[in-house]
C-alpha cells in the first residue's frame, strides 16, 4: 500500500511553510522564531507564537548571547507579560482604573513618593512598605485584581513570614495598599481588610532599668559621645532616626528658656518642642559637637542612623550590660517614667511626638501594671514565713 503524503497544513505544523500565503516568504527555523529578509536583502528574525501571537523582532544573530536570552524569554512567556504591559501603560495613560496586581503596585508607588514629598509620610515608613508591594507584585503581577481574596493573601503573608511581627508588618503594607485602591480607584472591598493582626507575644523593645543606666553612666564620662548620646535619649527621648539629626538648628529660645525643636521624620505632621535641662545643657557644652548635629563622626560629619544604632549596642557592651537594649527601649523607659510620675497620655503625646493615644497606651499601660501590683502587694495578709519561728 502506498503510502499517503502528509497533508500541506500537517508538513506546516512540522515546521514547514504555510500552504496558504501568511508565513510563505518566513521559514520557521525553530520553535516560534521565523526568518525572513527585507527589501534591502538584510535577513531578521522574528518571534511569533502559534496560531495568533503578535510579532517581535528579536535584534542580533541565533547563538548570540543576548539573542538567545531574548528568545528564552518571549518562549518562557515574555511575549504574554510585554503585552499585558503594554495594555497597562495603555490604561494608565488613559486614566482608566487598574486592572492587574502590577498596575495597582506602581502607581502604589507613586502615591507613596508624593506623600512622603508632603510631609505625610516617612520615607523610611514609604521604604518599608514598598519592600512587601514590590514583593507582592513581583510573585502575583499579572493577576487580575477582582480575584484576590483575603485567603489568597492570608496564603502570602503565611508564606512571606517566621514570626508574627514580620507578619504584621507584611499585613500593613498590604492593608495600605488595598486601602489607597479603595480611596483612589474605587476598588472595593478590599481584601486585606478584615485580616487580623496576629497576637505577639512580646512587650517589643525592653527598657534600660536604673541599674542599667547607673552601669552606663558610671562607664561613660561627662564629655564622651556615648555620654550625650544618653542623655539626649533620657531627656529628649527621639527615635534613632531623629537623635542623629539634632543639632544647633533644633535649639530655639522661648521666654528665656532654651528648648529642642524638631519634627519626628516618622510624623512630620507634629512638632515636638521639650525643654533642654541643666545636665543636657551641660553635656552638649562639655562634648565635642559638629555645626550641624551634636553627634558627629570621627571625620565631623553626621551619622546615619542605622549605623549608629551599632554605636549605641558596643557603648553598652562597654558598660558591661549583657541584655539587648536598644535607643528605642530608652524611648520606651522614658515613657512608661513619666507615666508613672503622673503624666497624661496627652502630655505623653505631646513629649513623645505620638499622633494618636493608641501608641501611648503602650507606656502608660506598663506603668499602670506597675501600679496595680505594687498596691495588690501591699494588701496581703500573709506572714513572712522565711523568717526564723520566733514570730510564729
């Protein structure tokens, strides 16, 4: 029986040319990439998925290494993502709502830059929440937006996070970000939120006891850097990314008395004005200072804050304290002091550049603890029984 030819359509999906006209003129080399030559005889190549995929020259020579790459990622799907981007910027130029995880993200990011260039939002705060939408879009970019659920996202955080806080830290990055689809693009209901907050099991930062700063001070003189470092935490209590900024320029005069005035980077919206007392007054005069912040580098210059924080963690260790206290956990010694000596959580606020009671709480709940127990003690009946029988 003789055999039967295969059929002009079969030999094409073979990798022949098209019975019909389209690609006649185009010989398929290889998977998806077609050959041809112009009217000048110069030979290109081309990219084209079957049956219906655009087009896309690819620049250079098979066996190049950048054609190759170029190849390797329209055939892993690059085609597929260049066009839904390009139907994104389509979109965007129009004004049109978003329609994909990646589109919210990106002009996420651009609400986040003008916030921060208000004054409404830290950088560090714009950085920390940008970290987890890159991510974010990153894994999930071409997912349509009206498919995300809280489950899906309840999956993220679970994937992205060890422990509860970096769990809650993940959630309020997407909380915000869903948030400003909802206010901005109308994109409701959001599904970040109804997620809760995971409980943890930690007071945060632990707070230097007295002995703690009696073994600081005793090691650090009147005069050294770790010394006003100190004292500007115990008597201005700033956030670390505030304490390397200040300086001469924060100094200003109010009836005759001098105050520290500086706006937090973390809440730029509220001033925080405190007055300077003897001892900081004493240890800024007795310390060498720079002309822009009071705590300067061997070179004169400013520190950043991150590197600073190390500072803080080896004049400890010098001090013989083992614990892992932080210039945050003075902060928080700061607060919960004044609490117990009767301050307000408004006055707190105020001190401690907060915006909302919420954040107080934290200080002045300690402080009430404190409190309670001192006075439930005091209301036992029970007997020193570790003393000798003599009382007994």
């Amino acid at each position: 029986m003789a055999a039967v030819a295969a059929s002009p359509w079969t030999q094409f999906w073979q990798g022949a040319s098209p019975p019909f006209g389209g690609d006649a003129d185009m010989p398929r080399i290889r998977e998806h990439l077609l050959q041809t030559t112009n009217r000048h005889g110069n030979i290109r190549y081309m990219f084209h998925r079957l049956p219906d995929g655009r087009r896309i020259t690819i620049k250079g020579e098979p066996g190049d290494a950048a054609f190759e790459a170029r190849y390797d990622f329209l055939v892993s799907g690059g085609d597929r993502i260049e066009e839904l981007d390009q139907a994104s910027i389509n979109r965007q130029r129009e004004g049109e709502r978003p329609e994909l995880v990646r589109e919210l993200t990106r002009l996420h990011e651009r609400h986040l830059d003008r916030l921060v260039t208000q004054g409404a939002l830290s950088s560090s705060t714009s950085a920390h929440y940008a970290r987890f939408t890159r991510r974010f879009a990153d894994e999930f970019g071409d997912v349509p937006l009206h498919t995300i659920t809280d489950a899906h996202l309840i999956q993220v955080l679970d994937m992205w996070s060890e422990t509860a806080n970096a769990y809650n830290n993940a959630l309020r990055s997407l909380k915000h970000l869903f948030a400003y689809a909802a206010s901005r693009w109308g994109l409701r209901p959001s599904p970040a939120a109804l997620i809760a907050k995971k409980e943890v099991a930690t007071d945060g930062f632990a707070p230097w006891s007295e002995d703690d700063l009696k073994r600081y001070f005793k090691h650090h003189k009147l005069g050294t850097k770790a010394h006003l470092t100190m004292m500007l935490l115990m008597r201005v209590a700033p956030r670390i990314s505030d304490l390397v900024k200040l300086g001469p320029k924060n100094i200003v005069e109010i009836g005759g008395v001098r105050y520290l005035h500086f706006k937090p980077q973390k809440t730029k919206s509220v001033a925080v004005t405190v007055p300077m007392t003897a001892d900081l007054l004493e240890a800024i005069d007795a310390t060498e200072t720079g002309k822009e912040t009071f705590l300067v580098t061997t070179h004169g210059k400013p520190h950043s804050a991150k590197a600073f924080c190390s500072n803080i963690a080896q004049w400890r260790r010098e001090a013989g304290i083992t614990e892992q206290l932080s210039a945050h956990g003075m902060r928080k010694t700061v607060g919960i002091n004044l609490a117990e000596n009767g301050a307000t959580e408004y006055q707190l606020m105020a001190a401690l550049g907060h915006t909302t009671p919420k954040v107080t709480e934290v200080y002045t709940r300690a402080a009430k603890r404190r409190d309670l127990a001192i006075a439930a003690v005091a209301k036992s009946t029970l007997r020193d029984f570790s003393k000798s029988g003599e009382e007994q």
